[in-house]
C-alpha cells in the first residue's frame, strides 16, 4: 500500500482546517466511518474535508465537535474556511470551484448559459452584470476573475477529461456584440482541441429532451466518488448520493446520444464563428 499523503496545513486555511481535523480524528482513535456514523454524511465527504477540497457545514462541524470533545472548535472555525474558500464565487458555488481543480473529468450541459470554463472575460463579464445588475462594479470585477481563473486548470500538464453539450441557441442568440460572439465562439474551439475535449450541440429541433429541467455538471475524481452539480437563479445544489448521481449520469448519456456528433458540432460553431465576424447572424 503506498504511503499516505497528508495534505499541506499551511497551504490555505481549509487546508489546516481539514489537517487538524485528521489529527483529532486520529487523536480520538476513530476512522472516517466511526466519525461519520450518525452525521447523514459520507465516508467521502469528511475525507475531502480533511484534505481541504470541500467545506465542512456547519451541522456537520456540531456533530464533529460533540464526537470528539473539540469543545466548539469547528463550529467557530467552519464560517473561516468557508469564507476563505469562497473568493470571488458565490457561496453555494465555492465548493465547485475547487473540486473541478481535482477532478478527473467533467461533464457539462449547458442549455442556457455557455459553462464558465469555456467563456471569456467579456462573456463571463456580460452574465454577472444581467443576472445581478445590483452588483457594485469591485464586486463585478471580483467574480468575473474568479471565473476566468478556474480555467487555469487547462494549463496542467493532464487536465480533466472534458465533455461539453451546448444548446444551438447559445451560439444563435448573441448576448454580445457581434465581433465578442466570434471571440468567444473561438474560444471555445480553441479550449476543445487544446484539451483535447469533446463538445456536442443539441439542436434546437430537439423539442423534448433528457435534461429539459436545466443544466447539470458530472465529476468524477482519482480517490473520491462522482458527484453532480445543478444550479438555479440564486441557488445551487451538490449531489453525492450515488443513487442520484447514477441516474444523472444515465440522463447524461441519453443527451448525448440526442446531441449532433462532435466533429458536425464544431462545425456548426466555427461556421457561427465566421458569420458573427462578418456581421451576420448565423444561420
């Protein structure tokens, strides 16, 4: 069995929270299944606690307190990690952000919006400011970069496996100036063959489809179990029970098969691509 690697305490504030967590864990002489037992959480979960890749609630942090006598301590600390995880993104989103860094492939379906590792800044940018008008410009700023930085995970030297189905209406309907749609369109072509990703389009014929309620994204990780991510106006939601997760996955696949084949989908966007420079709207 290879040796164990303990995750580095000081390289973030989850990361010592999720150390010292291990340590008295292990102080008290329990596994990750005796400290779970009875919390509603998976063996899973707490582990990616410990080595700082997913944040800790707060009804967790209690029942991890009174099982190992930390007379509080995680309970105080959790809201720092928590804010320390989040950065730019929204708090319903943090714990995304840093799974995607971990992950071994990703999966998204995006009928409505283009997925965050595939937009640019003017993109990314033009969603914040019409999805939160509210938002003071510093703030705008503060989420647009946090975006764009979750695409750093492309220059790793094995990125994730990628699979991205788009709706035809994301590359029809501009919600930028023509010459920031080619812009963008190419650079999602670039991000494909670069990652040597696959992409697909669903038509916009296909009426009735398998995840008609919204968009999903599937990970799956080296050392932990997949999970799913869903997402609504204000809201977001992780999913790790496996019995959800598998029938998202399903779901996932019959879209596939529903979407156009890959090198006819890049077609259709490098053609958009053109006619956007143009100064034409697509066909």
């Amino acid at each position: 069995m290879p040796p164990r690697k303990d995750p580095d305490a000081s390289a973030n504030v989850p990361a010592f929270y999720g150390a010292e967590l291990r340590f008295k864990r292990e102080a008290a002489g329990l596994t990750l299944e005796q400290l779970a037992e009875g919390s509603y959480r998976g063996i899973s979960f707490l582990s990616q606690i410990e080595r700082g890749e997913r944040r800790m609630p707060r009804d967790l942090a209690q029942h991890v307190d009174e099982k190992l006598g930390t007379d509080g301590f995680f309970q105080r600390r959790c809201e720092d990690a928590r804010k320390a995880r989040q950065g730019g993104h929204a708090e319903y989103f943090a714990d995304v952000a840093e799974m995607e860094r971990y992950a071994e492939s990703i999966e998204e379906w995006a009928p409505m919006i283009v997925p965050g590792l595939l937009q640019t800044r003017a993109y990314a940018e033009k969603v914040v400011r019409i999805s939160l008008p509210w938002l003071r410009p510093d703030t705008v700023e503060k989420q647009v970069t946090a975006r764009m930085e979750r695409a750093s995970l492309w220059e790793r030297d094995e990125p994730p496996a990628f699979w991205a189905i788009l709706h035809e209406s994301l590359i029809r309907k501009p919600i930028l100036p023509r010459d920031q749609m080619s812009d963008l369109l190419k650079h999602i072509l670039a991000v494909i063959q670069s990652a040597q990703g696959v992409l697909q389009i669903l038509p916009e014929t296909a009426a009735a489809h398998p995840l008609m309620m919204g968009m999903a994204k599937v990970m799956t990780f080296p050392d932990a179990p997949p999970v799913v991510y869903t997402e609504g106006l204000h809201s977001g939601q992780l999913i790790d029970y496996p019995g959800l997760v598998k029938d998202y996955r399903k779901s996932y696949d019959l879209l596939r098969a529903a979407a156009l084949p890959p090198e006819a989908s890049l077609d259709m966007i490098e053609a958009a691509a053109e006619d956007f420079r143009d100064g034409e709207q697509p066909d």
